[in-house]
C-alpha cells in the first residue's frame, strides 16, 4: 500500500521509520520538535495534502489560526465545522473543561475531520 | 479386487452395521424408559384412587395421559416411523423453525451469536434510510443475518449511474422505484424477513411516526440536513443510530445514541450533533454525482453499519423506557440479563477509512454528549413539536438556497438558442471572414472539475474550475484580463448549477474593475448555458457524453 508523501520536513527524518507512536494514525514520525496535522475529507482538498507538520508547543487555541494564515479562508469554508481530535481523542476548544487550554507538543497528531456527508 | 481389499470393505461394511445397530439399541433403550415411566405414572395414579378404577376409565386416564406428554412435546412411541424423526419433538419445544437454523447456522455457532443472539436478532425491526451505495450492502447483511423487519426508505428511482456501486439493484430495474428493487432482492435473499416499503424522502413531518416502530437506526443518506433529522429523531424517539458516509476515497462511521437515553441523562451515547455541532458550508457539500464515489469504498463503509448493528442488536438493546417515558414492561429484568450477556460497553468511536493512506482504518475517541448540545443534553431546544411543526428547517439550518434559480432568466441561454448562436456565428466566418467573426466569438468558460473536463468540452471551452473559484479569485480573473472589452462570455458546467454561481462571481469582479479590462460592466455580456451540457446532450448533440 503505498505511502502518502508528506511535506518537505520530512527530508529530515531517517530513513528507516521506527513504529507508530502510541496514541497516533499514521505510520510516520514528524521530525523533532513538531506535532503531525492530518487532514482528511475536504480539509484535504482545501490544502491539497493529507497531512502536514508544524512547529510545537502550540497552544490548540491557536491552531485554527495558524492555519487560516496558511490557507486564507480555511476557517469559514473547512474548520467551522471540522471535529478536531489530538492522539486519537475528540477534542472541543471551546468547551470549558480546560481543552481550551490544551498545549500541542512534539509528536502530537492533530486529525482535522469535515462531516462527510454523502453516501 | 484384490481378495485383501475384498476383506478389508467387509470389515468396513460389518463395522457400520454394527455402528447402526447400536444407535438403535440406543433408541430402543430410551423408549423403554419412556415407556416404563408412563407405566408407573398410570400405576401410582391406580394406587391413589381409593379402591382403584374400573378398568374403562383407566384407559380413559391413559388417554390423558397420553394427551398431557403429546402436548409437551412427547409423541411416545407408537407412530411407528424408524428413525430418529420419531423423537422429534413439536414445533413448540425448539425455539426457532427448522429453515432457521439452517439459514444461519453459520452465525448460530458463534460464541458471540448462539441461540440468544440470533433470538435478538429475531425480535428487532431495523430502518434503513437511503437505499444507494450505503443502504444496499447493509440491507442485504441485515436481510441475510436475520433481523424481523427491515423498513426501507427512499423516494428515489433506479439510474444507470448507480449500478457501479447500489449494489442492490440491476440493470433491467432503472426506472424502478429504489425501495421496489431492493425489496425484491432482499425477499429472493430471505423471505423470512418481514420488508416495509417508504417510497419516499424522509421529512420533519413524517420521521417521528416512521421510526417510532423500529428498534435501530441506519443512516444511509446522502446530505446533511437528512443527517441532522435522522439523529434529532433518533434522540427524542431514544433508538440506537448506526451513521454512516462516503465520498471518493474516504469514508466515516459512528455508532451514535448508545445507549439511548432521554435528552439530559448524561449516561447516553452522543448524537450527531455532539459530533458535528455546526454543518459544512452548503457549497462544499459535494455529492457522489459530484464528487465521484469509488464502489468498494461506500460499499465497505455499508457493511460496516450492517456489523455494527448487528453488535448492537445481540448485546441486546435494553430500553426499558417506551416512548412517553414510561417503564415499559415487556423489557423489564432484560436489561440486567442481557448486560450479563453483553460484552463490556466500549466508549463510541468515530471510524474513518481512508482508501489511500496508510493505514486505511484510523478510529478516533468520541466524548460522552455535549454539555450543551441542542439535541440531546439537559438544555436541549428540539422537541418532537418542533418537527411536527415544521419550525425546523433543516435546509436552512445547513445553509441551502435553492440552488437553480440564481440567475435571471435573460442571463441565461438555452442550449438550443446557443448553438443557433454558435451556427449563425459560423456562417459570418464562413461568409463575412474573421473582421466581423472575431468580435461576435465568445469565450467559453466551462466551470467543472479537470478530469470532468478532462473527460470531454466544447472545443473552444478553457477551464476554471470551480474548486479554484471558491478558493481563490486568481484564476478567474486571470482569464478574464486576457479578454478583449465587451468580449461574451458563456458559462457552462454539468448540469447548470454552478454556472450561474460562476457568472455571478464573473459579474462581481468586472465591476470591481482594476486590472480586468476596461470599465466594462455589462452583465448582458455574461451568460451560462441552462441546464448545462446535460441539455447539450440532450437537446443539440445526443452524441456528446452525459454522465
């Protein structure tokens, strides 16, 4: 099965890949220092790749606006409506039970879920 | 035959009748201790009557005797067939019919099915909305495995274009309402299922009546503001919903309202809207006519609901709560037998399947319900009113407008009226040369996907998608700039739907102006093709591929 290229950061990682990470979907690491974004759906088609890598710590807050930078326009036409997970968890940013609070760390994954629809 | 061959089948042969005289030495022991049971009953019945009984009214006695063991499933010994039938008890004493553990053996001697499970699966009326590329593999697992009733669910008819993945359906049933086809082959799959036709779309008005009879949910439609219907109805009416969806490569899976409690009761699963509080933009829900939908893809996504339900139905669905919320019976004393029985609850999950990445299946962690969910938690705004009603507008609530009525009428051009156009301009060349031509040329933007494109255009046709004009206003209006003043432009897609967003955004950045030509901003100028190059096909150039 083959495996889907990811972003130019990933020249830096070795080439044999060590096992998954606990908690993670993908079979690759994001190189040190950097949490994994996953993006499916049409999330995917907006950017134009499945998956990406940023910088950590990053505040989950902050994620949405990270990437709105990147991708003007991302918020109201894919986020707004996106179910967010980190490690495998459903997170809610705005529920008050701290989430909000969430800092993103190195080898985090972040899914990045549109409601798919259609059928 | 060599003679030791001869010897070794007669011993073969004196061995098997040997095997067979010992079964029916067995037999015949049991029905001597039938037989020597029933004696002493009729003996310790004589002994209890005082004196005893003339003898007409012993045989009197035997005969009810005989009658009581007969009823409980004991036929004795005197119908007189040789074999092993004579001990079959009645229909009563096995709890399921003879076909039945035939047709699903299989799953019957499974640890996780056995006789209560396929009891379970028995007594369950199962919905299944939608009947397409979701809806077909999972009615037919359900159908096969057993269920008492499958409801069906769609107002649509049987086209060609669903063959490559509907599985349910056939080429000489286009034209054929969905519900009619499916029917057919589930009871030629299994008649023993009971089949419910809805030949009709799912409504407000109409869910709360029609799912109220079934055990179990099976979301296979196709758009949100039926996604969002079906979990409301789900919550109020307290039914497990199995969700499912596909589109390209992609598709996803939740088992939602499991357990099924009251709005408020925290201990309930969640519901679609916990999940997916706020609906996708309306123009980026694409549908499998747009999008494209790879067979195997939605269809592994369908079998997947078929299993879940299952799962849900043998644990077994303890709701002891009817509708009106009031403890219903019949279901009381199931719920802590069938938790002894079912395996340890596991916290819902939302599966996603990728077909092209590694690994395709990726299942993600769902939270218990949103604390302020409008659906499903303690401060819930959805009541059954509010659908009866029809003050829940779906549609609205996911953003949809009318799509086919944007543009007005005179910008828009028939297909018909365009070639008579594109005819006419082709006479000046031919007669009047290019200085006349030229001018009257349009430019032709066909607004689809590339591979659409791809697949086939009008000559003169450049492409702008429409993913990149959502994105990005660059593409367009680079092609625009490139455009002489007051040179038309004709706009065309599929199905003329997008061509009139399209010109409405072309209108929009001529009379923003700057760099695109002059300040030209004649709406006249910009047209798109009704109904798109379907029409084309169907009216001009039968020849042209509609698809």
């Amino acid at each position: 099965m083959q495996h889907l290229a990811q972003t130019t950061s990933e020249k830096e990682l070795t080439s044999s890949s060590p096992a998954p990470m606990p908690g993670t979907m993908s079979s690759a690491r994001a190189p040190p220092g950097h949490f994994t974004v996953l993006y499916f759906a049409s999330a995917s088609s907006y950017v134009k790749k499945t998956s990406e890598t940023f910088e950590a710590p990053l505040p989950a807050a902050k994620l949405f606006d990270v990437l709105e930078k990147k991708y003007p326009g991302m918020k109201e036409k894919v986020l707004s409506s996106c179910a967010l997970t980190v490690n495998l968890d459903y997170i809610d940013l705005e529920e008050d039970s701290g989430e909000g609070q969430l800092v993103l760390q190195p080898g985090d994954e972040v899914g990045v879920i549109p409601p798919v629809s259609s059928g | 035959m060599s003679p030791t061959e001869d010897v070794d089948a007669y011993v073969l042969k004196l061995r098997r009748q040997v095997r067979a005289a010992e079964v029916q030495l067995r037999d015949l022991r049991r029905q001597l201790v039938q037989a020597e049971k029933q004696a002493d009953e009729a003996r310790n019945l004589n002994k209890n009557h005082d004196r005893g009984l003339p003898f007409a009214q012993q045989s009197k006695r035997l005969a009810v005797l005989r009658n009581i063991g007969q009823e409980q499933g004991y036929e004795g010994h005197t119908n007189g067939t040789e074999d092993r039938s004579q001990y079959a008890r009645s229909k009563r004493r096995w709890p399921l019919r003879k076909e039945e553990y035939k047709r699903y053996g299989r799953q019957l001697i499974m640890p996780e099915i056995g006789l209560e499970g396929q009891l379970r699966l028995r007594s369950c009326s199962v919905l299944v909305v939608g009947v397409g590329g979701l809806g077909c593999p999972a009615a037919l697992y359900l159908a096969g495995a057993g269920v008492s009733t499958i409801g069906l669910v769609d107002g649509d008819t049987v086209e060609e274009s669903n063959l490559h993945r509907q599985i349910l359906h056939s080429t000489e049933k286009i034209g054929m309402s969905k519900v009619d086809s499916a029917v057919e082959q589930l009871r030629s799959l299994n008649p023993l299922v009971n089949y419910v036709s809805y030949r009709e779309h799912l409504t407000p008005q109409i869910a709360l009546q029609m799912f109220d009879r079934y055990d179990l949910v099976l979301d296979c439609t196709d758009h949100p503001t039926s996604r969002y219907l079906i979990s409301d109805t789900c919550v109020l009416l307290q039914k497990p919903l199995v969700s499912a969806s596909a589109l390209r490569t992609e598709g996803q899976l939740m088992v939602l309202n499991n357990p099924s409690r009251a709005a408020g009761d925290v201990t309930g699963g969640p519901c679609y809207r916990c999940v997916f509080p706020r609906p996708p933009p309306a123009e980026s829900v694409t549908s499998c006519g747009e999008g494209g939908i790879l067979g195997p893809v939605v269809g592994i996504m369908g079998v997947l609901q078929a299993l879940e339900a299952i799962k849900i139905i043998v644990a077994g669905i303890s709701n002891p709560f009817d509708a009106d919320g009031n403890i219903d019976i019949s279901t009381v004393g199931r719920e802590e037998a069938s938790n002894a029985s079912a395996p340890r609850q596991e916290s819902p999950s939302l599966l996603l399947f990728s077909a092209y990445t590694s690994p395709p299946f990726r299942s993600v962690r769902l939270r218990s319900r949103r604390k302020d969910c409008v659906a499903c938690s303690a401060s819930a705004t959805i009541t059954r009113a509010s659908l009866t009603s029809g003050s829940l507008d779906y549609a609205q609530f996911c953003g949809f407008v009318n799509p086919v009525s944007v543009l007005e009428k005179d910008s828009r051009i028939s297909a018909n009226d365009y070639d008579a156009q594109q005819f006419m301009l082709e006479w000046f060349r031919q007669t009047r040369g290019s200085e006349v031509y030229g001018p009257m040329t349009d430019t032709i933007i066909d607004v689809r996907e590339k591979v659409q494109f791809d697949l086939c255009h009008f000559d003169r046709a450049i492409n702008v998608p429409r993913s990149e004009i959502l994105a990005d206003d660059e593409p367009l209006r680079r092609a625009l700039e490139e455009l002489p003043a007051r040179r038309q432009i004709t706009v065309v897609c599929r199905l003329g739907n997008d061509s009139q967003l399209a010109v409405r955004k072309i209108r929009e950045l001529r009379r923003r102006g700057g760099a695109i030509g002059s300040a030209e901003t004649d709406d006249s100028l910009v047209m798109d093709i009704e109904g798109g190059l379907r029409a084309w096909t169907r009216n001009v150039d039968p020849e042209f591929p509609e698809y």
